[in-house]
C-alpha cells in the first residue's frame, strides 16, 4: 500500500521511529531517515546509516540525512534533499522526542530547552516545512507520536515539563488537523503499555523489559493509521485500542514477555480506558 510513498521520520535511526521506517519499507517506501546519531554513539545502538541499511533490507529506499529538530535549516536540508531525491513526500512521522522525568524544581534549565525545542518547536517546524509537499501528494498523512490529552493534574504533578512538551505535539493535531481538513490528515498514536526502546532501559533500569511491548505494535498500528484516506483526521489513537478494531486479537505477539503483567503507559487514566478519542 506505501509503495512509492516517501515518508520522513524523525529520530528513526533506532527504537519507534525504525521500526514504522521497516514496516512502510517493506511495501517498497521510500524512507528519509531524519536522525542526529552519524557516529555510533556510545551507549544507544544505531545510526542513520545502519538504519539505512535495514530499510534496504526489507525492501525500501533509504536517504539518510543527518537532523537535529532543534536546528531548523538542518530540517529544512533533509527536506529539500528529500524532494530532490524522491520527488515529493507523502507521510511525514514526528517521533524525535526527548524526555526527562523530573519534578519542576530538579528540572535543569537546558533539559527545560531541550524539550521544548525537540517535542514541541521541532514537531512544529518539521511540519511546517514538509506541508507544502504533503499538499501536493495523493493521500497525504502526518502522524505525531504524542498522547490524548488527558488534563488530569495527576500527569503535570511528577514532571510539568515533559508532559506540557508532549501535550504541545498533541496540540499541532488539533490545530493542523483543522488548518488543513480536506488538504492533509494529521493524527497522534500513542502507546497503551510501556514500549521496550533504548529510551526506556535508560529511565526503568534492570528488567523493566518484561514489561514493555515490542515497537512492532506501533509500527502496525501506524501502518494502518498511514494508510487510510486523508479524511481520517484529527485523531488521538491509542494502539491497542486501534489494532482490536482492525481485528487483531492475539497481543502476546507483542509482548517481551507474554504473560507477564504490561506497564501502562504515561497519559491514560486506567479505570477510564481512554479509546481513540476524536477531540470535539
């Protein structure tokens, strides 16, 4: 079905942001992968050019551009690239996030920056620059990796600042989403249970693996989202919640470790089981 289609990712040398690019390549896409790591970094696996690889592997093509979201003529470079490479783009992925779970006051100021700039500002202004190109393509997505959002005081109180920098790439939904209705689908997919990434060794430590579905479930559940008709817009998907209406009933395949009790992720009040919430 993304045969042809041009997708750019950002943050997809490695974790979610990968594992969307191989399941899209797999169709015979073409990826940009937007990602800063060049040089192999010393504890996270991956670079863009490894990545780079994979993708070829499954089937698709791959241009590896070196991106910061933070520096806005480096997006502006890979898209330009991009373009010049692939003819256009069809899907745009804004998944480089950067997370620090800390209270207000243990809060550094340049980690306060550094999630502003990456979620919000880098979201923002990657979107900004590929819309003249979505316009143009067939069926044109945007898919934010951002949560509902739940503004339950219970999700500001342990970390004010991430949580408003992911709220403001669930707000370049509901903003996009209506700026451009008809023109360009603009959705956000967010994880029911912890997802096992680099990312979450880091913040869980030791066996926190156990826990967590693999990042195969939300490259399937971006898969479907990235292949409806552009009228499906303005959405805040939850995985599991979307991949049951489209009749997956076996989960276990995405578990680290089936059987064993899943860590619910940041965002969702439990008792209320928030589905795919369409923002009135």
């Amino acid at each position: 079905k993304l045969a042809g289609c041009t997708l750019f990712i950002t943050g997809a040398s490695r974790g979610i942001g990968k594992a969307i690019a191989l399941k899209a390549a797999k169709d015979g896409a073409n990826i940009v992968i937007a990602a800063k790591t060049a040089e192999p970094h010393p504890t996270l696996p991956g670079t863009i050019y490894t990545a780079a690889e994979e993708i070829e592997a499954a089937g698709g093509k791959a241009l590896p551009c070196i991106v910061n979201v933070r520096e806005e003529q480096q997006i502006v470079n890979a898209v330009e690239k991009a373009v010049k490479t692939f003819g256009g783009i069809d899907i745009l992925v804004n998944n480089a996030s950067a997370i620090s779970l800390t209270g207000t006051l243990e809060t550094a100021t340049k980690k306060v920056n550094l999630m502003m700039d990456v979620n919000v500002r880098g979201t923002y202004l990657t979107s900004k620059a590929c819309l003249p190109y979505l316009r143009k393509s067939k069926n044109p997505h945007i898919l934010n990796l951002s949560p509902p959002m739940n503004l339950n005081p219970m999700w500001f109180k342990n970390h004010c600042a991430y949580t408003i920098s992911k709220y403001g790439m669930s707000m370049c939904v509901l903003g996009m989403a209506e700026e451009f209705r008809g023109e360009v689908a603009v959705n956000a997919l967010w994880p029911k249970t912890a997802i096992h990434t680099a990312a979450m060794d880091m913040l869980g430590g030791a066996g926190i693996e156990k826990q967590c579905r693999k990042t195969d479930i939300l490259a399937d559940a971006a898969y479907c989202i990235l292949t409806k008709p552009k009228t499906f817009t303005g959405n805040f998907i939850i995985d599991e919640v979307l991949l049951r209406e489209e009749g997956v009933k076996d989960f276990d395949v995405y578990a680290i470790a089936p059987g064993h009790p899943l860590m619910p992720d940041f965002f969702l009040d439990v008792e209320s089981d928030i589905t795919s919430t369409k923002q009135e």
